[in-house]
C-alpha cells in the first residue's frame, strides 16, 4: 500500500521520489511532462506564486481572486447549488466589482428526477434532478475562463468538473451536517470515535 499519509519524514519535501519500485514510479516523469505544457506550466507556477507571496494573509476567496488575476482570466463561471444561492449571490456581487460572472443553479433545466429513478425528499410533490451536466454545458457555451462550484452535492461536483472545458476550483464544498465545513469531522473528538 502508497500511504503519504501516514509518513512521518517527507523526505519528498527535500527532493526524494519514494514512488521508486513501485508500479507507478514513472508518475514523476509523467508530472513533470504535463507541467511543460503552456497552461499547466502557469497554473502551476502562479499557484506556488500566491502561495509564497499570500501564505497566511488571503483567504481562500483572495487567493481565488489573485489567481485570476495573475491567469489573467477575466469570465468566471459558478456552478452553485440552489441550497447556496445567497451564498452565490453574494460570492457573484463580490468578484462582479472586478471580473464577468456567470451563475448557473444545479437545478438548471428543471429535469424530473422521475425520469432517471432517482428518489424524491417529498414524495408528494415534483422534484428537478440536479443537473451538473446542464451547469456545465451552460458556462462552456458562454466560455469561462475558470468555473467556481459552490456547494454542489458529492457526486454533482464529480460530473461538473468531468463536463466543464474550464478549469475548475472548489469555493465552497457542501456539508450539510457541519455548515459547509467538512474538516470538522476530523477534527471533532466525537466525529472522529463516531467514524473510527
């Protein structure tokens, strides 16, 4: 078993390839030929850029900001779930003062989810499938440059970032029971003998 998390050293940190001997041990030779490529070679370096020149001083929401910038992106695309809209609304509000935003609700298209079997929170009333496919094929047409996902089910975010022909981030990732903040369960002394 390859378990990085549970080694104590990081010798990788000082340069060491540990995937030597293993079925994969090519995988830093495949890296570093993706990394050749134009846009790789600068998502990764503005990446390490704002790391170095923000570490501990932007938030998540900044850095996503820099990000852009330095990519020098200008149409952001967010993908939200209808459970965040106002989160959505006031993530669009915030970066509309400097870039393009589009957003695009899971619920785009209004698909029964009777068509797809897919089981229903009340069983009395209509209810739309989730459409990632749909949030995706939307900012493809209007081509973002990036694509946020706000708060999309475990699964919808899967087929959302498979679909999107931009690169994607996470801004805020759905937690139903721990208000959007999944690490909590493992950092809760009673979620993690709950899951251990």
């Amino acid at each position: 078993m390859y378990n990085c998390s549970n080694c104590k050293s990081n010798v990788c940190y000082q340069g060491k390839d540990c995937a030597k001997g293993y079925d994969f041990s090519d995988a830093a030779t495949k890296a570093r030929n993706i990394y050749e490529q134009e846009e790789d070679n600068k998502i990764l370096t503005v990446a390490g850029r704002i790391e170095v020149e923000h570490y501990m001083k932007y938030t998540r929401l900044e850095e996503i900001m820099e990000f852009c910038r330095l990519m020098e992106y200008r149409k952001i695309g967010i993908a939200s779930c209808v459970g965040l809209s106002a989160e959505a609304d006031i993530l669009t509000k915030i970066l509309s003062k400097e870039f393009e935003v589009h957003s695009v609700c899971c619920k785009n298209g209004g698909i029964n989810k009777d068509d797809y079997g897919i089981p229903h929170l009340k069983k009395e009333r209509y209810e739309a499938t989730c459409n990632p496919a749909g949030q995706a094929e939307v900012l493809n047409s209007i081509g973002t440059d990036i694509n946020l996902i706000v708060g999309l089910c475990v699964g919808h975010d899967i087929l959302f970032s498979k679909y999107s022909k931009a690169p994607c981030t996470t801004f805020i990732v759905k937690d139903r029971v721990l208000a959007h903040n999944p690490a909590a369960a493992i950092y809760s002394n009673y979620y993690k003998r709950k899951l251990l």
